[in-house]
C-alpha cells in the first residue's frame, strides 16, 4: 500500500516538473506588449515563474532532493559560475551608468534562479528529460507552423522572424532546441518519433532560411558532436541505424527545400543559397562581407577597451555606452551595437579579464564532465544525457563566440537545462532518515531563489516600462517625422506623458538614448525649446556620445534665432556622429548661413570618408554654391565625385545644372525682355546664354523668334534652319515660322514647302497660312 502511494506522489510531482517546465517553454509565445524589443517581457515572464516555482518548493520541501545542499557544495560547475556572478555585481561599482550595470545583472540572477530551480526540478528525475524532449518537439512544431504560414502569405525571407523579433534571435532559439528533438528521436519510436522529425525538418528548414552564418556553423557542430559520440557509445546495428536516418535525412531534406525556396524567392546575397552562405562563414577570408567585417571591428574594439580597463571593467551592460566612441566611424546615423556578437570579449570589456575567462572556464569544465561521463560511464541514460549537454554546449557555446546569447532569454533556457544536467547527471539520491532530514536547510535554496527573484522582478519590470515607452516614442516620432507634425487627433505621446514615466532603472534606452532626452524632444516639437534645453542637457551627461541632444540644441538655437550656437552645437553633433546623415545634412545648413566654405568642404570630406555615396556631391555642391562659390570651383568639386562615379546620374544632373547656371540666369533676363517686345536685348542675353549651352535647340528658336519679330527674316532663317530636324522640338512651331519667312522673302515655294511640315505637326496656325499662299 505503501509503495502504491509512494508512486502516486511520485507521478503527481512529475506530472507538476512537467507542467513547470512548460511554464518556462511558453516564453516563447509571449506577446511583446507594444515593446521596443521582445525580452524585457520575457525576462518580467521568467521572474514569476522563478518565483512560483520558489514558493512551491518551499510549501512542498517533499520536491526538494534531500541533499540539495551537499551537491551543490560539491559542485565546481557552481562555484565557478556564482563567483562568475559576484564579480558581476562587482563591477557596479566601477559602472559608467550604474543603472544599466543593475538592469543587467539582475538578468543574469533571473538566469541564475532558473538554473538552480532546474536543478531541483530535474535531479533524480532525468528520465523526465525525454518527455521534456517530446514537449519542446511540440512547441517547436507549432511556432515552425505558425512561421511558415506567415511566410507563405508575404514570401519576405527577411520577415522570418516568429515572436523573437529578430531573424537571428530566432535562428539561434531554435538550433539550441535541435539537440531536445534529437534525443526524443532516439528515445521514442511510432507516432511520437514522426511527430519529433517533421519538427526537425521544419525548424532546420527554418533555420536555413534565416541565412544566419552563426546558426548554421552551430548546427553543424552539434550533428557533428551527436554523430561521433553516439556510434562511440553504441553498436551502429539496423535499429541504430534508422535513429541516424530519421536525423541525417531531415537535415538532407530541408536542405534542397531551403534552396528550393531561396531559388523562388530569394532577392540577396543573405538568401542565394544555404551553400553560398555557409561557403561566407570563414571571417578570415572574407573581408570584403560588411556583417563580418564589422564584427571583427566590434571586436577590435573590445580589446581596446580591455586593455584600459583589465580589472573590473567598464560595468556589466555598460558596453552599449563606452563603445560608442570606438564606432563612431563604423555604424550609420544613431544606430550602435547593443552587443560586442561574442559574450567572451564583452564579458571582459566589462567586468575584466579575470571574469571573462572565468566564466571560459565554465564551458571547459562542462566540456570536460560531458566527455568524460560519455567515455567512462558505464550508464547508457548518463552517457546519452551527457552528449545531449554536449550538443547543448556546442550550439551555445559558438553562439557566444558570434553573437551575444548571454542576454536572450529563449536561448538562456538552454544554457539553464546544460549546467543543471551537467550537475545532476549521474548523482544518485542519497537516502536519508526522516529524522536527519532538516526541513528549513532544504528550504533555504527556494527561499533564496524566491526573494531573489522577487528583487529581480522589480528592476526587470521597469525595464519591460521603460522598453514600452521607447515603443511609444519612436511610433511618435516616426509619425512626426513623417508628416512634419505632431497628429491632429489621438496625439501619441506628449511630454507630460513621458516626464510622468521616466524610468530610473535603466536611464538609458535599448538604442542607449536618455530616457530624459525623449522629453527634451517631445517639448521640443511642442515647442517648449527653454524646457526642452534642460532635459537636452541631462542628456548630455548620461551620454555624452551620440550627439542626439546636441543636434537637438542646434535646432532650438536656430529657431531662436541664434546662428552662433547653431553651429557650434550643429558640428559638435556631426564630429560626434561623423557617419549620421541627419548630423551631416545640418551642419551643412548651418555652415552655408555662416558662409563657412572651408568647412563645408571639411564636413563633406569626413563624412564622405565613412559614407561614399554620390549624393554627398550634390548636397555639399548645393550649399557651396548659396554661399558663392564660383561656378568653376564647383564643377572641379563634382568632377571629383564624378571619378568615383562616374555614371550617376545625379551627378551628372547636377554637373549640368552648375554648367548652366549663367545660361538659366540670362535666359530670365531674355525672357522678361521678350515680353517687353525689346527683342535686341533678348537677343543679346539668349545669345549670352547660347554662348554658355551652343547645342540649347529652344535657345536656338528663341534667338531666331526674336529676329521674326524685328523683320529681319534672313537672319531669322540662319538660326531656324539649324534646328529644323530638332527631334526635341517637334511641334510643328519652327517649321511654321520659316515657312513666314521665307513667304515674306516672296519665296512661296520654300513658304509654302515648310508650312506643309507644320501642318503635318499640327501646329494650329499654318492651316491659315496655306489657304492664303498655297492653294
């Protein structure tokens, strides 16, 4: 009777893991809650569930493995990973904002409760790992559905990106899920084991589809790993075999459907062909991809920042602000990197060399336990849930080294279930008395975990506030830019409204903008410009880099009628931000009111140095020229741009305007002569502008309209009959005209041959002309 109730427990506790670690997967289908980015929500959606789980534990200590606390003593992967996080929290203290630092490392303690809740889940229930395989095989099935079916209706490869905002995010968030369908493949047979592959052959196709470079070199490890240390553990036999199959055959498969599609739909160098990109993802031999190249640039700059702060860093979450001084040349407009793309080297920019390497050191202890349980374990379950950490490992840890996984909460789950299976694979429960059980030692963990879940979910709420009204500001802001005004009905955001909602925790945005400068700009298109000045200022001291504030300063002072300020703020923006059109284009504005022609010339230079694009040229020559430049001196400037590119037609547009400058202004004159009836002047300014454009056909007709008009039908003639095979004066005028002429000369058989030719164009006039002369 005993034992039946024992099992029954054991089966209700299951059953509640289960449900837990659903709890966990369905991240995947939050919403984003009008943020400007999905994990905020995410990270607000893993503190309840730490928490949940936390009071849970603590109400039924019976889920809680006995010697919870000796195995963790007894752990090196844990001693390594929490002095990995104290010296997180240690670089706080030397934070440059102390409010992204504190953001920051609260994710990671989210992190950290939910691996330790993993481990309580999972300990001595490593059989559940298979029904937990099954269960993500489910989830993965629906959102590859889900995916697909969207992309069936637009077939914008570059729309692929499910609920995780990002085409890459979700690349990575699926391969860290591919070893969970590989071990319920090889564990489950029938119905249950199809299910598993069609959602592996979805999610690859999925991930092939991304043309994420890092994603594929990860998922290529991992079937590597997988193969190599299953047939080391088994004998390779006909069951054996068709497990292999049911693996290898689907990646084969999504394979030449990927391509399939990539050949119908694909419009990039990104979707040519899964091939090609792979054939893209030697960095070293490939220089000339501006994705990598900027990546080894990040990483250039990561160790210049490592080397002036080797100890404690510059801040956990602190790399979005003391890097962008480093790129300034390297990224457009006011975008940064949030992310150095390899958590390693952020890591250490961070909270220093020691840290970085020994967080490292995680993955070299991890790698070490794997193969070693996998080589010397005579347990088939321990070998085999030791290579699936390994493939875990493999997939994450080459993320690391190209991307940033170490704040995205869908791949952190994977990490979370690697080091807890790492702990607890192999440990056999340790039966222990009743009596020698102390009930409030096995609950100090969830106690620990809940009340640090609960200080975690505050800074991770008013993150998830924060992120929801950087949503709402940019809408606004787009919309103001826009239509050049704020929107008469339903106004989306005004400065009360963010003043009201200011976060504290972060101050500064996910694109590392000052909350308070969104204030700033909200007053200044409410035109509050002396209330916008102070919250521009509080800008500037929160981040000094991104020139946003100053380019906003330039514009009050412009408008307050203070050319001087002006441009001083309108260059300060622009050396800041070199590469910003917006910075760019007003400090060119601002120089041309100055008459600065030197630095125009210098503005263009540099920002043309950074950004080559033949648009520079015009927009630079335009300014140049309202602050009188002479025409010979511009035509030498476009001639510059014009051996960079030479077929443009922009350029060449407006070559020919600056050439024809003179001739526009004395055809004005020629004209406002002409209907004066003073036609000896017009004729002395259109042969001035012919003398500046000797091809001009309507030059040309004008000039021979002018000596129609004076009677002087000889010279008339001269000028008209160079242009009477005009193609672009085709209306019939010309020909009417030398058919008058020559009528008046008394020669009607060239009159009349001419007027034939305009009534042919229909030109209106001639008809009269021919029934008069020519009948």
């Amino acid at each position: 009777m005993k034992s039946r109730l024992q099992n029954k427990e054991t089966d209700s506790l299951n059953y509640i893991v289960l449900l837990f670690i659903i709890g966990y997967l369905l991240m995947d289908f939050l919403p984003s809650f009008e943020t400007i980015e999905r994990y905020s929500p995410q990270y607000v959606y893993l503190g309840l569930v730490n928490i949940v789980i936390g009071v849970y534990c603590y109400c039924n200590s019976k889920i809680v493995p006995q010697n919870l606390i000796s195995i963790y003593k007894g752990s090196t992967i844990l001693k390594v990973y929490v002095t990995f996080l104290f010296l997180c929290g240690a670089s706080i203290i030397t934070a440059i904002n102390a409010s992204l630092a504190v953001v920051a490392f609260s994710k990671l303690l989210i992190v950290f409760c939910m691996f330790l809740n993993l481990t309580i889940l999972l300990y001595n229930r490593l059989e559940l790992l298979f029904k937990i395989a099954f269960i993500v095989g489910v989830s993965i099935l629906i959102q590859s559905i889900l995916i697909l079916y969207d992309f069936s209706k637009t077939l914008d490869l570059s729309g692929i990106k499910g609920n995780s905002g990002n085409i890459n995010i979700l690349a990575a968030s699926f391969n860290i899920k591919i070893p969970f369908l590989i071990l319920g493949i090889i564990h489950f047979s029938n119905w249950k084991r199809i299910m598993l592959v069609l959602a592996l052959l979805l999610s690859i196709t999925i991930i092939f589809l991304t043309g994420s470079r890092a994603t594929f070199l990860g998922l290529i490890i991992q079937l590597i790993v997988f193969l190599v240390f299953y047939c080391k553990i088994n004998t390779i036999k006909k069951a054996e075999f068709i497990k292999i199959a049911c693996i290898v055959f689907p990646v084969i498969i999504s394979f030449f459907v990927s391509n399939l599609i990539f050949a119908k739909v694909g419009d990039s160098e990104r979707y040519q062909s899964v091939g090609s990109r792979i054939g893209q993802i030697g960095l070293t031999n490939n220089q000339t991809d501006s994705s990598a190249k900027l990546r080894l640039d990040f990483w250039k700059n990561a160790g210049e920042i490592i080397t002036e702060n080797p100890l404690l860093g510059v801040g956990i979450g602190n790399w979005k602000i003391k890097s962008l001084p480093y790129e300034k040349t390297l990224v457009d407009d006011s975008y940064i990197s949030s992310n150095a793309h390899n958590d390693f080297l952020e890591l250490m920019a961070e909270t220093g060399i020691v840290n970085g390497l020994l967080y490292l050191s995680l993955f070299i202890f991890i790698v070490w336990i794997s193969v070693k349980k996998i080589l010397q374990s005579k347990e088939k379950e321990v070998q085999l849930i030791a290579l699936f950490s390994l493939m875990l490992l493999s997939g994450y840890g080459l993320d690391a080294l190209l991307n940033f996984p170490l704040y995205i909460p869908a791949v952190q789950l994977g990490f979370c279930f690697l080091l807890a299976l790492t702990l607890v694979n192999g440990k056999e429960e340790v039966t222990v008395s009743e009596s020698e059980i102390s009930v409030p030692g096995i609950k100090k963990v969830p106690v620990a975990i809940t009340i640090i879940s609960l200080v975690c979910l505050y800074f991770a709420f008013s993150q998830f506030k924060a992120a929801q009204l950087e949503y709402k500001f940019k809408v606004y802001q787009a919309a103001y830019r826009v239509n050049d005004m704020l929107p008469e009905t339903g106004r989306l955001l005004e400065s009360n409204d963010i003043i009201a909602n200011l976060p504290t925790y972060p101050s500064l945005s996910f694109y590392s903008e000052p909350f308070v400068e969104f204030a700033g700009v909200s007053l200044f298109y409410e035109k509050k410009y002396k209330e916008a000045l102070h919250y521009f200022e509080l800008a500037q001291k929160l981040n000094p880099y991104l020139g946003n504030s100053d380019w906003y300063i330039q514009k009050i002072a412009f408008n307050n009628g203070d050319i001087d300020k002006a441009y001083k703020y309108a260059k300060i923006a622009f050396y800041k931000r070199p590469r910003n059109k917006d910075f760019y284009l007003s400090a060119l504005f601002i120089a041309n009111e100055k008459k600065d022609t030197l630095e125009m010339l210098k503005i263009h230079n540099q920002f043309s140095k950074y950004r080559k694009i033949p648009e520079n040229w015009v927009n630079t020559s335009k300014a140049l020229q309202l602050s009188g430049f002479s025409r010979q001196k511009l035509i030498s400037f476009l001639d510059e741009g014009l051996v960079a590119f030479p077929k443009d037609s922009l350029l060449l547009e407006r070559k020919s305007d600056v050439l024809h400058i003179l001739r526009d202004n004395y055809l004005l004159k020629a004209q406002q002569y002409g209907k004066e009836q003073k036609f000896n002047m017009a004729i002395i300014y259109y042969e001035k502008a012919l003398n500046e454009d000797p091809k001009n056909e309507v030059v040309i007709q004008n000039i021979g309209i002018c000596y129609f008009k004076l009677d002087q039908y000889k010279k008339a003639i001269d000028y008209l009959s160079k242009i009477e095979d005009a193609a672009s004066l085709n209306d019939g005028k010309t020909e009417y005209i030398l058919g008058t002429c020559y009528i008046a000369l008394q020669d009607k058989t060239k009159g009349c041959k001419y007027l034939w030719i305009s009534k042919n164009k229909n030109f209106p006039a001639s008809e009269q002309l021919l029934e008069r002369f020519c009948k």
